[in-house]
C-alpha cells in the first residue's frame, strides 16, 4: 500500500513529518548513518539531527529518502510538475537530468509555501549501486543569501551511493526502539527516523496485498494545544492517501508517564484496488513532538492490526531522544 505509490508516499513522508537537513566543503560526500546515499552539502549545513539529511541554523534543509532500486522507475514515472503539484510543489519547468556518479538522476525546481513561509525547493529522484533515493532541499527565501541557489545546486551535483548498512544497523540509529515486531519484517529506515514493517516477503509490493506499519516521529516541535490532540490525530489518519473514504470506528484517549495517547482504529478503501482495508493508528504526544505507528492490513485480518497494537505498545524512546508510544 504505502510502497505501491512510492513517490508520492515519500514525498508526504517528508511533508508530514515537517519542513526542517556535515561540514561545510567537505572533499568527500557525507552519508547518514547507516545510509546509502549522501552528497557534499553547502557551507553552512551541518548534520541534521533529527531525520536523515543536513540544516542549516536559517531553516534550510537537504532531506533524504531511501528506497529499493527497483522503486526508481516508480518515481520517474511520476516524476512531473502536475503530479508534485497535488503536494503543493509549484516546479519553474519540467525535470532535467542530474548526473550522479555510476547512476542517473532527474531533478525539479520550484517554490512551496508551508507554515506560512515560502520556501525555494529542488527534488531530485536519482538511482546507483547502492538504491534510489529522494532528495529534497528547501531554503526558506529569508535564506536565499545564506544558502544560495548556486551552493544547492553544486551540493546535488555530488549525489552518490554506497553499500547501505544492514537493516539491523538502521535500526540501530533510529531514536526509539522498538521492543516487540509482532512478527512484522523490518524493510528498511526512512529519512533516518521512520520504520517500514511489512507482513510479507517483498519489500516493494506493487498490488498493496501485504499489511504494513510505519513509525515515524514528528521532526523537531509540532505544537498541538491540550484537548486537540484527538482532532490532530483524525486529521493525520486522514493524510493516508493510500487509503480513500476512511472512518474512524473507535478512539481511544490515555495518559502515560505524562504524555497524551491518542489510538485510532478504522476502515477504509484501498486508493487503487477499492477492497476494504483496516487502519490503526497511535500517536503519543509529549514534550512538543509526537511519534506516530500507523498499521494498514486487509478488513478480513483483524488478527494483523492487533499485532500492530502490540508494536506500538512496545516502542521506547532512546534515552534523551524524544517521545515514543
């Protein structure tokens, strides 16, 4: 389900879990921990701290998503100015070729207006050895001048790949644990802060068939005023584009060491077969951020969305890194 759309999944990825992205003119591209892909970021950006990618202290940021190879031709597919622009992406111009060491890339540029800001924004979907990865850079204008235009560009323009560590080892950098898989299969990390799980044995499933969850905290704070923590939540369950027509059945509200938890079951219909699909959902709000477990199985496995429940009762936070379910 949330691999069958993969651009347009990573790109609410980035979206949903905000705007934020290693030392200036290093000679040799920087890679996330664990990560495969990794670039030469502009003066000024240093590691980000929060997702995989680089900031700078204006606002500016390089993210980076990872994927399967296989998912490049996905991407590329709908890798056009009118498909971004449902994203609120406005591209000056259609996708160019971005030349990527031992792979290929395209790139788009434009604007994107967020949190009342308007920022310059460049996407680039690019393919090597090592996978296919997302970059997105975003420079708010009030940083034109800090994180010029030509320094972006010079950064894409090192884009490169290496073997990615295993998944165990992604998981490792991750700022949470997670205690009990359910019997769900890692795949792999996303933006540095996420987790694919799925139920099944391919890693990209084009038909949507395998149940999958995804943990994903807030990046940086996401301010959410006491007693709209259940409307924040049924807001976010509706940004599952994958799923279409959904209805919340049943919410539940607790409180745990402190923090608000919100949980969140439903139905709905997958967005490209129609068949009916369970949804769950726990958001635990602490501290200025949240962290999120999302679960999508078929109607007919309830047996599958409570072992989802399980997951998301079993993540901790690393200490000193930020709230968990």
């Amino acid at each position: 389900m949330i691999l069958t759309h993969a651009f347009g999944a990573a790109l609410r990825l980035v979206a949903l879990l905000s705007f934020l992205a290693v030392p200036a003119r290093a000679a040799e591209p920087i890679f996330p921990p664990a990560g495969a892909v990794g670039l030469v970021p502009p003066p000024g950006m240093a590691p980000a701290k929060a997702f995989a990618g680089f900031e700078h202290r204006s606002g500016a940021s390089i993210v980076i998503v990872e994927m399967p190879a296989e998912a490049y031709g996905q991407l590329v597919t709908g890798f056009t100015p009118e498909a971004l622009s449902a994203t609120g992406f406005r591209a000056k111009g259609g996708s160019e070729g971005l030349p990527v060491a031992g792979g290929e890339g395209r790139v788009l540029r434009g604007s994107q207006a967020a949190n009342g800001l308007t920022y310059a924004k460049w996407v680039a979907v690019v393919r090597g050895a090592g996978g296919t990865g997302l970059v997105t850079v975003q420079v708010p204008e009030s940083a034109r001048r800090q994180v010029p235009d030509r320094a972006v560009e010079a950064a894409l323009a090192t884009i490169a790949f290496r073997a990615p560590g295993s998944v165990d080892d992604q998981i490792a950098t991750l700022p949470y644990t997670v205690g009990d898989r359910a019997g769900f299969r890692p795949v792999r990390t996303l933006m540095g802060n996420a987790l694919l799980l799925t139920d099944g044995p391919r890693d990209v499933d084009p038909e949507g068939t395998q149940a999958l969850v995804i943990v994903a905290p807030a990046l940086g704070q996401v301010p959410v005023a006491p007693g709209q923590e259940g409307a924040f939540a049924r807001k976010a369950l509706g940004t599952i584009r994958e799923v279409r027509d959904v209805v919340v059945t049943d919410e539940e509200r607790s409180t745990r060491d402190g923090a608000v938890v919100v949980h969140l079951r439903g139905t709905g219909k997958d967005a490209r077969s129609g068949r009916e699909v369970g949804v769950i959902q726990t958001i635990r709000f602490a501290d200025g951020g949240y962290l999120r477990v999302v679960g999508l199985a078929g109607a007919d496995r309830p047996e599958v969305l409570a072992r989802v429940e399980r997951i998301a009762a079993s993540v901790a936070p690393r200490l000193g890194r930020g709230p968990a379910p």
